[in-house]
C-alpha cells in the first residue's frame, strides 16, 4: 500500500545525500535521537518515567512491560508470516503493531528499525522487508533484554 507523496517541487529533494542520491527521510525522525554516527538508545528511560509518574500504581508500569515483552514475540511472527505470504497490507498491520507498542515503551532503536521495514513495505519492497526482519529480530532480542534489566520478574 504506497503512501501518499508530497507535491514535487525544484527544491523537493535539496538535501541528498551525494553519496546515494536518496532523499532525506526527516518527516520520521526523531530530532532528539539524531546525532550523526551515534545509534538511538535501545530504550528512552523518560518514556517508561513518565508512564510512573502518571500512575499512581508503580505496578501499572511493570504490567505494561511484562505485557509488551509476552507480546512481542507474536508481533514479529505475524510480520514475517505475512511478509513471507507476500501480503503487504497484513504485513503493514503487523509491523504497525510493532512499531506502536515500541513507542509506547520507549524501545527507540526497535520503532526505528520496525518503521524502516515500513517503509519498505510501503514501496512494495517485500523482499527487502523480508532481509530486515533478522534485525528487527536482533534488535527485539537486545530491547527486551534491556527492559527486563530494568523491570525484573519478582515472581
């Protein structure tokens, strides 16, 4: 399912990289995360702060990440099953689904990896969907890993 494009205009794609030719994705990054040479953090601790002092129940916090980890897993599999049956509207729900629950937990480097897929199923670029996915897996492995640091089990 393409995405509507912007009207083109003489200066539409000004900031090309001169190496590839491609335009700039800015309408999708994150200006706080952006500095060159440097990854996203796996996780935005603010998120998941904030999401605490909006609750009066620290408990509520816990749930959401226990739920977005039990969860995950899922998701990804969805999206490969859907990207390997070439079905690029269910593969966009699925990696919409991925991409939504990132943010909401803060897993910065997982919703940029997941919108890049996105973006490839929006250009009906499956088999390049299908190649991302290994590190849209990698990098759900290193994101949970990194919440379950900072929320362990207390079962």
């Amino acid at each position: 399912m393409p995405l509507p494009s912007a009207p083109s205009g003489p200066d539409q794609f000004q900031g090309r990289s001169p190496v590839d030719g491609a335009a700039p994705l800015l309408h999708d990054a994150d200006p706080s995360f952006d500095a060159p040479g440097k990854a996203a953090p796996l996780v935005d601790p603010t998120v998941l702060a904030d999401m605490r002092r909006d609750f009066s129940d620290p408990a509520v916090v816990l749930r959401f990440v226990r739920d977005f980890s039990a969860t995950l897993e899922g998701k990804l599999e969805r999206l490969a099953l859907r990207i390997e049956a070439g079905d690029a509207t269910g593969a966009e729900d699925a990696v919409l689904s991925v991409t939504t629950s990132a943010m909401m937990v803060g897993a910065v480097r997982l919703n940029q990896a997941a919108r890049a897929i996105h973006r490839m199923i929006a250009a009906d670029d499956l088999h390049g969907a299908r190649r991302s996915a290994a590190l849209l897996r990698a990098c759900a492995t290193d994101t949970l890993r990194e919440l379950r640091a900072g929320y362990p089990d207390e079962s």
